[in-house]
C-alpha cells in the first residue's frame, strides 16, 4: 500500500520538479505567470500574450504532454504529436501566419499612407535597423546569413514574418525567434517610448502636423492591387504575406463582401490569434528554451528592435529637418510593424507633451509602410538565404 502511495507521487508532475533539470520548468512557469500579469493586469496586448502565456504554461507542466517533438535519428526529420504539437503544423506549414495577414488587410487603413507617400521614407527607415543587426548576428555572434535573417527580422515587430523566415531559413530556432518576436510585439509600449525620448526633444515631441488630405475611394482600391503587383514583381518571395495582405485590404475596400470582411477581421483573426498564440508559447519548454543560443536569440531581437526603433526616430528627424519643422520626429518610431501598437505610443507621448497634438493619423502612415516594408524585406532575405 505504502509502495503503490509512493509509486503515484513519483508518477505526478510535482514530483518532476525535484528531478535533474526541474528547476527549468519552475523558471518558465514563472515567466509565463509574469506574462499573464502583464496582459491580464497591465493590458499589455492581451490578445496575443494570454494565449501565448498560456501555451508557454501548459508545456511546462510536467508530464502534460502536449507538445512532443520527436527527431528521427536517421534522417533527421522532426516531427511532433500531442495537441500542440498537432497545431503547430499551422506555424511549421506557414498557414496561421498568412491567415493572420488576410485578417490585418481587413482591419488597416492604408489611407494615412496614401495622403502622404513620404512617410513610407519612414517605414524604410526603420527597417534599417533589421539590416544592422543582420549583420552583427554574422559579424559578432558568428550566426549563418539564414539564421542572422531570421533573427534580425524580429525588429520588424512583426510575428507572421518572423514565423516565416524562421521555418524556411532556421527551422532548428523557430520556436525562440517565433516567441520573441510576439513577445516584444507585446511589449512596445516599454521598449519604445525611452527610445524615442533618447532621440527627441520636448520641442519636437510637441510639434503639430497639418490634417493629412481626404483620400479617394479610388485611390484605396487601386493601392492594394498596386502594391502586390510592384512588390511581387520585384521581390517575388513576399508573395505569401504581401499577397494576403494585399487581398484583405482588397476585400475591405472593395465594399461588396461585409461578410468577408466581418469574417477576416474577426472571427477567423480571432481564431487563428489563439492557435498561433498557443502553439508559439508550447514551444518554450523549459529543457530546449533556457540555453544559450535562444538567449541570444532574445539578445539579438531586442536589439533589432531597439534599432529599428532608433533608426526609424532618425530618418523622423531628418524630414523634420527638411520640412522645417513640420513633421513630427517621433512619426518615425512608428515605421517598424506593430500596427497598431506604436502609432498609439506615438499618439500617447504626443499628447503628453500637449494635449490638443493628434498625432494617430500621421503615425498610421510609416505604421502600415512598416507593416508592407518588413514582408518586403523578409521575402528579399528569402530570395536572397532561401535556396
């Protein structure tokens, strides 16, 4: 009787805390609560860090078994089983990231871009920023060109591309890049604006910009039609996410399928959130997550990301300059991808230095730019790394 007591407690997860390496379950559980806090509590993007946290949660709990990889030691191939382990197929097949692109399309206003074509100058900018690090991957941490663009592209801010140039480029890193990627996207309102302070002064920070043109029903069909067609036809590799991205702005421009767009922008966003969310938090077990390797990983994207920033903030300054103090330098920071996210951190400090200052539209512009320049770039990097 004693035995069989004995036998049921070493069989539970409790008791697999205890055991060599256990304290790496402890450390992510604790993380993943942390995480949760932030998005329950802080209002950190909940929508993205709760299913993350969750996922992330889930697999650390000894004995769940929910996400299995398993690597044939013949061939090589990885496979993996388990519920997770089943969705996943979503990420490794790039599925839930074009998906997710449809359901951005359906939702982003690209009418701030076309009343001012300069401000996808500030998109570019900040992709700058992804350049840098590619480099400094290869040049200091001695990372292949595929895993160095893989990397570098977490500064985009934008999880889908990253999930796609990691699976073709990086397989074997997917899951660091993939979860690093979401969880700064998470974190833009403390990584960017001290940033955008370093870089700016009170008196920039407080100029106003002229109300952006009305744009035409016209104009805003014809751009996602444009702009597929001209960034496909050069970088035919971002036809995956352009191309989605560009057939969900279609829809909701078109004005003649609400369903659609009621759908993308909702329900199938929604649903394609969660499983993404779920399946890149499982891939943070504590055994294949606490190494050195994915620790630079997270090292490597937030510098990317600090630079992009920066960069962004930068080439602001430069066209206030130009402009002769018309343009808001902090516009700039809103070039990386995290639609909506940093136009609203732009909006707030704005406001913080002065109340009547609108700044959202303006900020929208280098916003979605960003949002197009980032699949650009993953697709050249694709074209370039992919074989």
């Amino acid at each position: 009787m004693w035995q069989t007591f004995i036998d049921f407690l070493e069989s539970t997860g409790i008791a697999q805390f205890f055991a060599e390496g256990g304290w790496k379950y402890v450390v992510m559980i604790v993380i993943a609560l942390t995480m949760m806090y932030l998005a329950i509590f802080k209002g950190f993007e909940p929508y993205l860090l709760i299913p993350i946290a969750m996922g992330m949660l889930l697999v650390n709990l000894p004995g769940s078994d929910l996400f299995i990889k398993t690597v044939d030691p013949v061939s090589g191939d990885i496979s993996y089983s388990g519920l997770l382990g089943f969705l996943y197929f979503g990420v490794e097949s790039e599925i839930y990231p074009c998906l997710i692109f449809i359901g951005i399309g359906a939702t982003t206003d690209f009418g701030p871009l076309i009343a001012n074509p300069k401000s996808m100058l500030l998109g570019a900018a900040a992709q700058v920023g992804i350049f840098v690090t590619f480099l400094g991957a290869i040049a200091i941490f001695g990372f292949t060109p595929g895993e160095a663009a893989a990397t570098s592209v977490i500064g985009g801010a934008d999880g889908p591309t990253a999930i796609i140039l990691g699976s073709n480029l990086a397989p074997h890193l997917l899951g660091a890049i993939s979860l690093a990627a979401y969880s700064y996207m998470s974190l833009v309102p403390i990584i960017q604006p001290p940033v955008i302070r370093l870089l700016t002064t009170k008196k920039e920070r407080a100029i106003k910009m002229e109300q952006l043109r009305p744009v035409s029903h016209m104009e805003r069909l014809m751009f996602p039609i444009v702009v597929a067609l001209v960034c496909i036809l050069l970088v035919p590799s971002s036809a995956p996410l352009i191309g989605m991205l560009m057939l969900g702005n279609l829809i909701k421009e078109s004005g003649v399928v609400p369903n659609l767009v009621h759908t993308a922008s909702n329900a199938m966003l929604y649903i394609v959130t969660i499983l993404l969310g779920l399946t890149v938090g499982a891939t943070a077990s504590g055994e294949v997550f606490l190494t050195v390797e994915t620790l630079g990983i997270f090292t490597l994207g937030i510098v990317a990301f600090v630079l992009a920033t920066a960069t962004g903030v930068l080439g602001g300054k430069l066209m206030c300059w130009t402009s002769k103090g018309k343009v808001n330098p902090m516009i700039g920071a809103a070039g990386v991808s995290a639609l909506p996210m940093s136009a609203r951190v732009v909006q707030k400090m704005g406001q913080k230095e002065d109340p009547t200052n609108f700044l959202l539209m303006h900020a929208m512009g280098p916003n979605v730019a960003g949002q197009i320049g980032v699949a650009v770039v993953g697709g050249l990097f694709l074209m370039l790394f992919g074989g």
